[in-house]
C-alpha cells in the first residue's frame, strides 16, 4: 500500500512530503531516506486516493535501477556498511516503489536473509540477470564489483534507449496531429459537407461514406473522440504484455529499419548479460538462460536456449554457436568465428563484451538519426491520411457537373438541341 512521509527539518520547521510503496510505517519512514536532523509523521493513502496516486505516480524506471546500484558500489567501495548504503541510497531515489523496495530489502536482510535473497523478493524491478550476478557476487565477496558492472550495463542500455525515445518524439507529434485533424474536421467541415452531398440524393465514395459517418458518430457521442487517447494509454501501459506474443515480435522484426533496430537492441542487451554472467562465473548453462530471457526477443531467445541444449549434450560452445548461427541472419557467421576465436584464445568474456559494445555503437548511430530513418514511414502515413481526407471531401465536388448538368438520352457530346417549330 501507498504512505505518505511527511518529513520535517527540526531546525527551520521547513516539511517535505514523500510517498512510499510499501507495508509499514517503520519502512515507509527509512524509505524516505529521513535524515537525522528530520521527524517523520506517517498516514495511509487508501481507497479512491491510492488509486488515483498509483495511475498518476512515476513507476518502476531504468534511471532508478542505475542510481541505486551505483549507489551501492560506491558505499559498498568507501566501506560503508550496507543498512547505511540503503538508507543514504534511499534518500536519492524518486519513485514509490523503488523507496520501497529498498526499505523491504534493509528489513530482509536484517532479519538475516542473503542479499540475494532480499533482491529476489522484487522480480519486476531486478530482473534474472541482475539477481544471478548479486548471488555470484556475494558467493565471490566481490559484490562491490558486481554492483558497478550492472551499473555500466544498465548505463550503457538506458543511454541508447534515451536517444531512440528523443528520436521517437518527432513521428509521434506528428501521427497525433493527424489524428487530431481528422477529428477537428469531424466536428466542422465534413458535417456542412454531408448536408450538401445528402440533398443531391447520389452515391458517395467509399471514404465519403465512411467520413461521415465516423462525423456523425463523433457528433451523436462526442465521448468517442476519448477513444484514440485511451488506446495510446492502454498501449502503452501494456505494451511489455502485447510485445512478449511472437507473432508481433516477427511482424515488427519485419519491418524496414525498426527490425532493425530491434535485432541490434536484443543482441547488445543478451551478449552483454552472458558477458557479465560468465565473467562472474556463473554456470554456463544457467547463464545461456537468463541471456535468452533477457534478449526479450523470440528469435535470440530461440537461439540461446538452442546453445544451451548443444552444449548441454557434450559440444563445445564454438561448435553450439556455428549450429545456430542461422538463427541470428547475416551477423550469425561472424558472430559464431568470433566466438572461435574467443575460445581459443581464452577471452570469451572480452569477446562477448565487445561484440556487445559493436552493437551498441550501431546502435548510437542510428539512434541518432532515428527520426530521418523513419521519416519515410511517417511521410507515408500522413500522406495517406491527408489523401484519404482531401479524397472523400472533395472526390464528390468533381462530380458536381453530372448531378446539376445530367446528359440528355441519345444525345451525342457537344449536340445542340432541335429547334421548336414555328419559332
């Protein structure tokens, strides 16, 4: 459940308020990183308040998971022990759930749980990668080293993943504009027009017809116009669900410059967690899994888990990879000889890390470029909707002449009429 913390400066009385997603006041009040000079007082948010809280409160982000691992590694680093690192990390973080989850991993591990243990109560913040890697870590005593390359990785990814979103900014507005005129339209010019096109008592073009309509809807129940900014939201919110099915996976893996797009970001992301995996000596098995996880793609998931199996029946890895490199399209052959050569040289974990870091430079660059790489598509759309609307409004006006000025049965083009006898 949702708190608030309402935290006081005892010595100028100056008060700040912070909310916490947890179960107790005792975590509420350490996961609002009080300070020793403050008082903290604490009240419940429940019913229709929490509700609207949890639809309008920032959620779990991938910002939040850097600032807290770096956190931990720099404490952890200057010897500072680790209750003390999560309640000075605590103070510096800015979404409920994570304040949480950062009280209810103190309170775990004071009750005398490993940290790896403590993590895994929180699957959707830290994924399977992050809790292998904290588990070898602790199992090491190298956590400190652990907690700064998760930080890297993570920094690396949401460094690209900021680009792709500021690229993305510019197709967005755009779509939205569109969808904006056609219902501006659907309120002002296209009723005038139907009136005029229903006196003339003729047949209309099909996106004639359907404007109309879609008017006349818009109209009779203006709360429709709600629908195209409920679906975005919707869309949105449950896109991590919608993208998990492989049937929408393949069809935008399909897709000219966002499947690419969409290959680069899975083989960065899975290379660079069996990078770290392996390089904390996790099992080789068990790291080809949560790599497969982690890619959140069908197809690297596929090959993965394939590696794994060949492995797992007496193959080396080179050789698992050289099997399955189809799987992987063009880069597949250079990415099974580096692996050859990783193994021969005794540098797998380098390998991977720079094969890895090639993609992310891919990646950079095209991130940069993202709204001229999908202009094309975005040009395509807006001219097809603009089309489709100059098309149904003025597709019927051409054909004013043939309503107003009908031609006359079995009179030949041009023919003037027979003069009337006796005049």
């Amino acid at each position: 459940m949702l708190k608030k913390v309402r935290l006081t400066n005892i010595y100028n009385d100056k008060s700040a308020e912070v909310i916490v997603d947890t179960d107790s006041d005792g975590k509420a009040v350490f996961g609002a990183g009080k300070a020793p000079n403050e008082t903290a007082e604490v009240t419940d948010i429940a019913g229709p308040d929490e509700y609207v809280h949890r639809l309008s409160m920032k959620g779990a982000s991938l910002e939040e998971a850097v600032t807290l691992f770096s956190g931990l590694a720099r404490c952890l680093d200057r010897n500072i022990s680790l209750n003390k690192s999560l309640e000075l990390i605590a103070g510096r973080l800015k979404t409920p759930v994570y304040r949480g989850a950062v009280a209810d991993i103190n309170a775990s591990i004071q009750s005398g749980e490993t940290m790896g243990e403590a993590f895994a109560h929180h699957p959707k913040l830290f994924s399977e990668d992050a809790l292998a890697l904290i588990r070898a870590g602790e199992e090491s005593g190298e956590i400190n080293t652990v907690f700064r390359q998760i930080t890297s990785g993570r920094a690396k990814s949401l460094r690209i993943l900021r680009k792709l979103r500021s690229g993305m900014i510019y197709p967005v507005i755009v779509l939205m504009l569109a969808v904006g005129v056609v219902i501006v339209m659907s309120y002002t010019i296209v009723p005038s027009m139907s009136k005029l096109y229903a006196s003339m008592n003729v047949q209309l073009p099909f996106l004639t017809r359907a404007l109309t309509t879609f008017s006349s809807v818009l109209i009779k129940h203006p709360y429709v116009a709600l629908v195209p900014i409920l679906a975005v939201v919707a869309l949105a919110r449950n896109w991590s669900k919608i993208y998990r099915v492989p049937s929408i996976q393949l069809f935008f893996t399909r897709i000219p410059t966002v499947g690419t797009l969409i290959n680069k970001t899975a083989a960065m992301v899975s290379f660079r967690v069996l990078a770290l995996l392996l390089h904390a000596n996790v099992r080789v098995a068990t790291a080809l899994e949560i790599a497969a996880r982690s890619a959140n793609h069908v197809t690297f998931e596929g090959f993965f888990l394939a590696v794994r199996n060949h492995i797992q029946d007496g193959l080396s890895m080179p050789e698992s990879f050289l099997m399955e490199s189809h799987r992987l399209g063009p880069d597949g052959r250079n990415i099974a000889a580096l692996v050859q050569m990783a193994s021969e040289t005794g540098s797998m974990n380098e390998v991977l890390d720079e094969l890895a870091s090639d993609y992310e430079e891919e990646l950079d660059l095209m991130s940069a470029q993202i709204d001229k790489l999908l202009e094309p598509f975005v040009l395509v759309i807006l001219g097809a909707v603009v089309g489709g609307i100059i098309y149904a409004i003025y597709g019927p006006i051409f054909g004013l002449s043939k309503v107003m000025l009908p031609k006359k049965d079995g009179a030949p083009p041009g023919a003037s009429a027979p003069a009337v006898p006796g005049k």
